[in-house]
C-alpha cells in the first residue's frame, strides 16, 4: 500500500512522467505503426484467453499461501477428550505387485503400537507375480508369532485398490479402518496418534503428512518431495484451516467405518477413488481433520516414466472426480467459499492442455506481435505471467520455509528445475485429462517401488519398468521448438523472454530424455560391464 501511495504521488508532483506512460499505454498513435489484421486477432485471442485461465490458477496458489497464513490459529491441535476404551481398528494394506516392498510394510504394520486384541491387519493381495509367495509367507511369520494379521488375495483384479479395500472391508471388524500402500512405512505410534481425534462424533477421517524414505536419492526424487511438500503443507493445511473439503490422500490416514459406508463405500469409476470418496464423505455432513505433525515414510519413484505415469493417474483421476461430483458439489447447500474452492482443486489439470496450446501459440504470438514494441508487450505479459508461473515459486518456497525453517533457502536452487519439471509434465498429464474428460476409460496403474531408500542403489527389477512409448520423443521435439524459440528471441533482441522460454527447453528435454535413458539404462550398461570384466577378468600367464 505504502508503495502504491509513494508511486501516486511521484507522479502527481511530475507530470512529465505521466505524460510519458499515457503516451505509451493510452495514447493510439502505436497503431500507425501496427494495426492488428484478422488473422493477427485470430491468433492472439486463444493466446490471452489461455494466459488468463492460468493466471487464475496461478493466483489461486497466492490465495492458499494467504488462507494458509490468516487462519493459522486453526491449525489442528491434540485431542482434549481421549478414549476411556480403545476401538478396534482394522489396518488395511493393499498390494499389487510389490515384492520388493510388501515385507518391509507388512513388517511395520506388525509393530503398531496398539492392543493386539482389537488390532486386524488385512493384506489385501492382487497380486500375479512371486508377490503372492512373499506376501503369504512374511503374513504367515508374523502370524505364528502372535501379531492379528491374515492374508487375503483375490484371483481378479476387479476395482483394483477400490475393489480391494471394499472386499477388504467385508470381512473388516474394526470400527476405524486404517490404510497404508505398499511402499509406506507406518510408524508405530500413528494409531495412538490418530485414534482419539475420533472421540469427536462427528469426524470421519484423519489425515497425516507424507515424508519420504529416498528424498535424496536422486535430483529427481528431490524435486518430487518438494512438489508434494507443497501439496500437504500449503493446499490441505489451507483448506483444513479454512474450513474447506480436502481429500484423503490414499494412505497414511484413518477412515471411520461408518462414514465410509454412509457415503455409498468404495467406487471404482475413478482412478482417485480416495478422492472421490472423500468429497462424497465431506458432503454428507462428516468433517476431516488433517494433521500435518503426524508423519508416515514413504518412498517415491526413482524412475521419470514411474513418476509420470503416477502424475498423470492423479491428473485424470480427479477430472473424472469433478466431473462426477461437481454438480452435486454447486448445488450443496454448503458455503460459496467451499464449491469455489473445490472447483479449483477438482479442476487444476485443466491447465495442462491449455499449456499445450500456449507451447503451440507462443512463437507465432512473438513474431505477430514483434511490432507493437518491447514496452507493450511487457506491461500487457508480465502480469499474466507473474500470475501464471511466478506463483509455483513462491508457493513451493514457503511450503520449504514451512518444513525447514533453517534450511530453506536452497530450495531457491531447485525453482528452475521446479517450473520446468511441471512444464515437462505437459504432454503426459493433458493426455490424461483429455481421456478423462472424453469419457475414455483406463486400468489403475501403480507406480512401481522398488525399496530404494538410500543414495547408491540401483532400480533391481526391470519387469517392472513400464515403457516409455511414444511421449518421451514429443517432448524432445517439442523441446527443439522451444530451443528454435529461444534463437528467435535473442536474434530479435527480446532477451526478457529468454529465462522463461528456457524453463520449457529444460522441461521437456528433462523429462524426455531421462525417460529413455533410464527406460535403455540396462542395455547401455551392458558394453561397460563387459569391458569392465574383460579387463577384470585374470589372465593366463604360461609357466
């Protein structure tokens, strides 16, 4: 505000200034110079209508950092009432193909801390690999030690996670339903820790924070922990606090059965069904409560094609998400506050084909309008793009902030790569969102782990690797274009859209690239590791 008065009164003493940006912004003598033909408005109108949208989702991160703040005192806080008799609780563990993982989690389901004689453990097997053998032999251990935890495997598929945890939830006996994936790690205080916000009737789940086994594992799982920092510190922490409908995440939380059951149980006609029941759950009157201090382990994918599949999964699973439930949503008669809200969280990855068409648009546009003359080109872009991209580095810098209050500051060194990394999700994520809002079905699939906790260790199994396909050599093109992009910029003399421009050549390079490499990483290895022997090996020597 300060600012704003001191630029106001700057002026109002010189005129001479004034005059200066009335002759550039409002005066129309430019046009002698360029007058917009029809093919010119044909093309610059999607540009600047694309640039508002997502400058509104951009604006909307301002808005949750700002929902964030204000309503800090609404933070989640200890239970005052705790259970006089603790409940039962189910403890749900869905596996699909997991070998490398499932014993690591059934493990540490076994070492919750909680009275064993109202403790169930299910693992939830759908398994069709050695994972059954190592499923059913690490339950059968644990099992003649003591520990209430059976083994359950379906011979279909049907549902995937949500026909699992609804079949799981038949034979359930718990009054609380607990559920962790298979490459999590509960702690063994997390039921303890969860367990008495329930004393509240009317709270049907409670929801801890992600962290991350592998977060420096790689240059790529670092950057990941940041973009979900950013999503269980500033996104559900600003909805919890104001009083907004957020969702379960899948894992690490506490379900209360009845609240699952009332809001029509487990449905598999999305690919987030965690999210999908949450939103059914909350509309029925059920609050949630999220509560960051709790941590829950886990590991992320160490492969970009692992990493991309997971990303574009959520994308179009919560499309299909608002588009099932949005109508019901608006019409509830719940605050303006809270439909906005869910409509900008339901709908983000909208954004995704709208950077198709801005990729697409962007040469054209500055060769269009290279014409009109530096200074209006910036004062009409630099407030879209400050609103469109600005606010992915401020938002994740103070989520950082939030988490690592003394070490925050490197996190300044990953903002490029995190920009670029969510430009280079583009093609994968607007695929998966056109899918999802043409009606075009998919099967749910996992994100393969491979219990990679530490630097050093390599990805063991390459059966598990999906194939990159086609996407990694769009990006590369698309990459080249942008590079072509950056040549015209500076031969034009540009040079204030060069940073930007080169967040989209890292971006799709990054992401095209690495997929295959990592995705032909055993095949290039393989000269090395026979020069290696070969050289290795000990030579005959005639006595």
């Amino acid at each position: 505000m300060t600012a704003l008065v001191s630029t106001f009164l700057l002026f109002a003493s010189r005129p001479a200034l004034w005059k200066v940006v009335r002759q550039f912004v409002f005066d129309r003598s430019f046009e002698k110079v360029y007058r917009p033909n029809a093919f010119d408005v044909a093309l610059l109108t999607p540009y600047f209508l694309v640039l508002i949208v997502l400058s509104a989702y951009g604006l909307h991160r301002y808005w949750l950092v700002f929902k964030y703040f204000r309503n800090k005192r609404h933070a989640a806080r200890p239970p005052l009432e705790r259970f006089q008799q603790l409940p039962r609780v189910t403890v749900q563990l869905p596996v699909y193909n997991e070998r490398f993982v499932v014993e690591r989690l059934v493990e540490a389901a076994c070492r919750i801390e909680y009275p064993r004689h109202l403790l169930d453990i299910q693992v939830l097997d759908d398994s069709t690999d050695e994972t059954v053998a190592v499923a059913r032999g690490v339950v059968e251990r644990y099992a003649a030690l003591g520990h209430p935890v059976s083994y359950h495997h379906r011979d279909n598929r049907q549902g995937f996670k949500a026909g699992a945890l609804a079949a799981g939830l038949e034979q359930a006996r718990g009054e609380f339903i607990a559920i962790f994936d298979a490459d999590f790690v509960p702690p063994p205080d997390f039921l303890h820790r969860t367990i008495h916000y329930f004393t509240d009737p009317g709270v049907g789940m409670v929801q801890g924070r992600w962290t991350f086994l592998n977060r420096n594992y790689s240059f790529l799982t670092q950057v990941q922990a940041i973009l979900l920092d950013g999503h269980f510190v500033l996104e559900h922490g600003a909805r919890y606090r104001s009083g907004c409908f957020f969702n379960f995440n899948g894992t690490a939380g506490v379900w209360r059965r009845r609240a699952i059951e009332e809001a029509g149980g487990w449905q598999h006609d999305t690919l987030t069904e965690d999210t999908d029941l949450s939103y059914r759950a909350q509309l029925r009157g059920w609050r949630f409560i999220y509560v960051p201090e709790i941590e829950c382990p886990s590991e992320l994918p160490v492969e970009m094609t692992a990493f991309k599949v997971q990303q574009a999964r959520w994308a179009k699973g919560l499309i299909q998400t608002a588009k099932k439930l949005m109508w019901r949503i608006w019409t509830a008669p719940v605050p303006l506050h809270r439909k906005i809200e869910a409509w900008f969280h339901l709908t983000a990855n909208l954004s995704y084909p709208l950077m198709i068409v801005l990729s697409a648009l962007l040469l054209p546009a500055m060769i269009v309008r290279f014409y009109q003359g530096w200074f209006q080109m910036l004062y009409i872009d630099l407030p879209l793009f400050l609103a469109a991209f600005l606010s992915v580095s401020s938002f994740y810098l103070t989520s950082q902030r939030e988490l690592y209050p003394n070490n925050w500051k490197r996190t300044f060194c990953f903002l490029p790569f995190l920009m670029a990394m969510g430009i280079g999700l583009t093609i994968t994520n607007a695929r998966a969102v056109l899918e999802a809002l043409l009606g075009i079905k998919s099967p749910f699939v996992r994100t393969a782990k491979y219990r990679i906790e530490t630097g050093g260790r390599r990805v063991r199994a390459s059966q598990y690797r999906r194939r990159a396909g086609w996407i990694p050599f769009i990006e590369i093109v698309i990459g080249t274009y942008f590079a072509a992009t950056v040549y015209y910029a500076i031969d034009n003399r540009n040079f204030a859209t060069v940073p930007f421009l080169l967040l989209f050549v890292l971006g799709y390079y990054y992401t095209g690239f690495l997929s295959l490499l990592q995705e032909h990483m055993e095949a290039l290895s393989r000269p090395v590791q026979a020069f290696r022997l070969l050289f290795s090996a000990p030579r005959y020597s005639p006595k």
